[in-house]
C-alpha cells in the first residue's frame, strides 16, 4: 500500500484525466462564474431597497424587480452548471474505469495468483464513485465558492475597507486548524477504503465458494467473519466520519464567529453614522455569503482528502505495466441484466499460424515466479509432429499443464525455446499464436451469458449457424436444444445450471468454432461419463485430423488413439513413443497406464 503524502498530488491523474474534455470544463465554469456574479449581485439589489426605506413603494418596485431577474438568470445558470459538472464527473469514472479494467485484464498470470477479485471491484466501484463526487460535485462546489469568496471580499472592501480588513484577517486564522484537521481526515479515509476492500474481497471469496461453505456446513462461521470485517470497516468509517464532522462543525463555528464580531462592529459604525443602513446590510450579505464559501470549502477539503485516499489505491492499478503478451480480444456478448449494453465490435485477430503446424521444444527450463526454486520444466525437449495427435501423461506436477501455459505464452521460458513451423513464439508474435490455438482446459469457465453467447466466446463473429454447428460436432446440440429457451438460455454464473460434462462439451464446442490449426486438450474428456464421453470422442476423430493437438489425457482410451505418447516425470520426457511400444519398454508407462480408468 502506498503512503499517504502530506498533499494532494495524488489527485494528479484524475485531473489529468478530467482535462481531457476542455470544451465541458470551459462551459462549465463560464455557467459558473455567471452564477457566482448573479449571486454577488444580490446585496446590492437589498442596499437598495433598505437605503431607500418602505414608505416609496414606486421606489421600491426597480430593486425587487431586479431581484425577480436574478432570481431567474441564478436558477439558469446553476442548472447548466449542474448538469456540466456531473456529466464530467460521469465521464471521468467512466474512463478511470475502463483504464484500470484494462490495465488489470492485460496482466501477466503471476498478478492474478494473489488477486484478490473483492478487492478490485472495491476499487472500480466505491473509489471511483468518490471521484465521482469529487469531480461532479465538490470541485464545482470548491470552483463556485473560491469565485464567491473571492468576489465577496473585494466587494465587502469596497463598502466597507476598515470592517473588510479586520474580517479577511479574523477569517485567514480560520485556515489553519482546518488544514491540520484535513491531513487526518485523509489518512482515516484511505484506512476505511482499504476495510471496504478487505470485506468485500472476502465476500467474493465465499460468493464464489458456497457450495464448499454449505456442504461443510460453515455458513455459521463464515457469517461470523463477514460480520466482522464489515464491523471493522465501521469503526473505521466511523473514525473518518468522525474526524471529518469536527473539520466541518470548527470551521463552521470559526466563520460564523468572525462574521457576527464584524456585524456588531458594523452596527457600531451605523450609530456613529460612519455607513448607512444599507450598506452595512449589503456588507453582512457578502460576509454571509463568504462565510457561506469558507464553510463549503471546508466540506470540500473533506471531500479532497477522502477522495485522495481513494485515488492512492486507483493510482496503484493504473501504475500496473501493461503486460505485452496480452490477449486483445474483448468479450462480446452481454450478460443476463446487462442487456441494455450494447456488445462491443470484436476487435480484429491476427491471422493463425499456417497449417499445419508443427512444434518443437528445444532445452527448455522454466520455473514459476513464484517458486522459483522448484523447476517446472527441466531440459525440456520434444517434437509434435505437423497433424498429429500428442498425449501427455504422468503424474500430478510432472510438468503437464506447464506445456500448455508455455504454449499459450502466460509464461516464458528462462532458457530454450518454442518452435512453430521453425520459428520462434517471437518471430510469430504471441498474438497471431494465440489465434492458432483452440484450448480446452480441464475446469472449463463458462460466462454469466446463455449458450449461443458463450459458445460464440471462441469466435465473435460467429453466426448462430457456425455456432450450432460446432455444438454438434462436440455432441452439445442435444441436451443445449432441449433447454427451455434452447440456445438463449441462460446458462448461469460460471455455467452452474449445467453439468461438469455439459460445461466440457461447450467448452469443446468453443474451441472448435475458432476451427484452430492447433488444439490443446486439458483432460477435455475428464468429468464426462461413459456414454458422453464415447460421443466426444468420435467427435473429436472428426475434427482432430489434419490438425495438430497436445494433448493431457488421465483415459486409456484417449491415450491410445494419439499418434505419440509422451511421458513425462519431474519436467522432463523419460519415454515416447506408441501406446504398444511403451507397455514393452517402458516400466513408467506400464505403472501410469494401469492407473488410466
């Protein structure tokens, strides 16, 4: 967590971020300014009428017509300010918003190992909707009363220099204890942000977790700990409420003291004759509205010092660097209550890699960063022949799966490299491999979306035909069809209305609509039962030849089809070869097969 400074330069990037739209700030503050002079305007309208006594009615009618115009000219104004200033303050989260997202969707695998998801989405919500109020409506509120103080003093020296002095001077030392009151108003504010974030972070944690909660019957214990984080975070909340509501009520106390000592001093000076009735009247109006301005700037330096807190942990994810093996596909179809969004239009991919593709993996030694000490990979070396099927196997943390990150580039390697067609990932560019490849991972992720949307996920531009095409050729047609809503059904979060097998068969349909060059299969056949999983299979001894694929395979059945088998043991190859070749030579195998179900 970033340290709190003894300023505001936190505030820098999002007033960099709102300069971006000049033409709104520069109507805004002429709407503004217009509406501070209108109100300026007033006490002189009120001297008027006060100099010139009520007995003149004809006298009279001049000065409250005046007042009736302003009146009209103010309401204008400040409407039109109003609804400037808080689309700004819309637009600005609506950007900050977007660039975090992005700057957290392009990093590499190792940030999302200690993400925390609750965390973040505090951050896109409750953080940004405090610069919304700070942009919307305390900066207006800080522009507006910095013209009307300032406005209000000149005018209060010209009516009156000697009353005007003594209260510039009285109200300067108001200045003080607010500034040392806000420093820790900031510092309150970023510890309840950071309490918010904890309780929401641990809330998406068992969000995503209930049916583990519920079948360990720990629903007691978790309401225990989310009671207590929100508790935290109230007495937190309630120190910075706390410190603030004292900022606010000293200033306030601070002003209005000054302002009644110069009004008893002023009535002082209309019995001695020194001023008139109406001028010392015009003279309170513009102290009332500078205390008025003095006692909103206060409320607004509260808002700084919240809103700084906030921007310090915005700052730390627009700080991220922008991973350069991001993906730059964005997800198309809109969730069930999301309809209303209208869906992006898919950004273009590159062209795959021409088929076939062949692979080769020439000394490769890698470990994961954050276990740096254990070899994932060691002297890896291995040929994947062009439109051949290739099946890993071994046991748990042989180095499987680490193949697979490698190849979709979540990962590089710290020595060796990976060959397609005889160049290197780079010389390709991780983009266009990544448009050659069509994955099925082991845990398939289904998005809040119906069918159609989520098999359409592996091609954007996909018409519901293709669409449906691929879910039969992955023996999906059937059991999608006989949803209620057939293909627009929605599917629920992370697919929970459908079975471990359905998701993998949708999963598979996916993959098979980027109709890849290359195809990586995590165990894609692993949570389907017997019949299913012989339907899968003839599927895929569809669409498997002519194309390359990698496959993890924990079933004989899956082993024995593919072209080569490789077992591997503590990140290396120890043998390869035939399913026939390898019960002969190699003792490994023999031991791993007896265990394929």
């Amino acid at each position: 967590m970033a340290k709190s400074s003894s300023n505001l330069q936190s505030l820098r990037p999002i007033l960099r971020q709102a300069a971006a739209y000049p033409r709104q700030w520069a109507l805004a503050l002429i709407f503004l300014v217009f509406a501070a002079g209108t109100t300026l305007a007033v006490p002189f309208a009120f001297r008027e009428v006060v100099d010139a006594g009520f007995s003149n009615l004809e006298g009279l009618r001049g000065p409250f017509v005046a007042l009736l115009v302003l009146s009209c000219l103010l309401a204008v104004a400040t409407a039109l300010r109003f609804y400037l200033m808080s689309w700004l303050g819309e637009r600005v989260v609506a950007d900050l918003r977007e660039k975090i997202f992005s700057r957290v969707l392009h990093q590499p695998p190792i940030y999302f190992e200690t993400l925390k998801p609750g965390e973040v989405l505090s951050r896109l919500t409750a953080d940004t909707t405090l610069i919304q109020a700070l942009v919307g409506t305390s900066i207006s509120m800080a522009l507006r009363s910095a013209v009307t103080l300032l406005g209000g003093v000149v005018l209060m020296i010209i009516t009156s220099p000697a009353l005007a002095g003594l209260m510039v001077v009285l109200l300067l030392a108001v200045i003080l204890p607010v500034l040392a009151l806000g420093r820790r108003v900031r510092k309150a504010s970023r510890e309840s942000q950071d309490r918010i974030a904890d309780s929401s972070a641990l809330a998406g944690e068992l969000l995503s977790a209930m049916p583990t909660v519920q079948a360990l019957g720990r629903e007691p214990y978790e309401e225990g700990r989310f009671r207590a984080a929100v508790e935290l975070a109230f007495q937190t909340a309630k120190d910075r409420i706390r410190r603030r509501s004292a900022l606010t009520a000293i200033a306030i106390v601070l002003a209005f003291a000054v302002m009644v000592l110069v009004l008893w001093l002023g009535a002082r000076e209309v019995v001695q004759g020194n001023i008139s009735a109406g001028e010392l009247t015009q003279f309170v109006l513009y102290a009332a509205i500078v205390a008025g301005a003095i006692a909103a700037l206060a409320e607004v330096f509260g808002d700084l010092q919240r809103a700084a807190g906030a921007t310090e942990r915005l700052v730390e994810l627009l700080d991220l660097s922008q991973a350069p093996q991001a993906s730059r596909v964005s997800r198309g179809a809109a969730a069930i209550g999301q309809a209303a969004i209208p869906a992006p239009i898919p950004a273009p991919i590159p062209a795959p890699i021409p088929a076939p593709i062949a692979i080769a993996f020439r000394g490769i030694c890698f470990a994961y960063p954050s276990r740096p000490e254990a070899p994932a990979l060691q002297d890896f070396d291995l040929d994947i022949p062009e439109g051949q099927t290739v099946a890993l196997v071994g046991s748990s943390g042989a180095g499987k799966t680490t193949v697979f990150q490698l190849l979709l580039g979540f990962y590089a390697a710290q020595s060796g490299q990976i060959l397609f067609n005889g160049r290197s990932m780079a010389d390709w560019g991780i983009d266009r491999v990544r448009a050659s490849i069509g994955l099925v991972p082991q845990d398939p992720v289904l998005f809040s979306d119906d069918a159609m949307g989520n098999i359409r996920y592996g091609r954007l531009e996909a018409s519901d035909e293709e669409v449906m095409a691929a879910a039969r050729a992955a023996h999906a047609h059937e059991f999608l069809s006989a949803l209620p809503e057939g293909y627009a059904s929605f599917l629920g979060e992370r697919g929970i209305r459908l079975s471990g097998g359905q998701r993998q068969r949708i999963a598979i349909a996916r993959a098979l609509l980027r109709n890849p060059p290359l195809l990586l299969l995590d165990e894609a056949t692993s949570a389907l039962d017997t019949r299913s999983e012989r339907e899968v299979q003839r599927a895929l001894e569809v669409v498997l030849p002519g194309r390359t694929a990698l496959v993890i395979a924990h079933r004989l059945s899956t082993v024995q089809k593919a072209h080569k088998i490789v077992v591997m043991e503590t990140g290396r190859v120890v043998a390869q070869g035939r399913h026939e070749e390898l019960l002969e030579s190699s003792p490994r195998y023999r031991e791993l097969a007896g265990q394929l179900d």
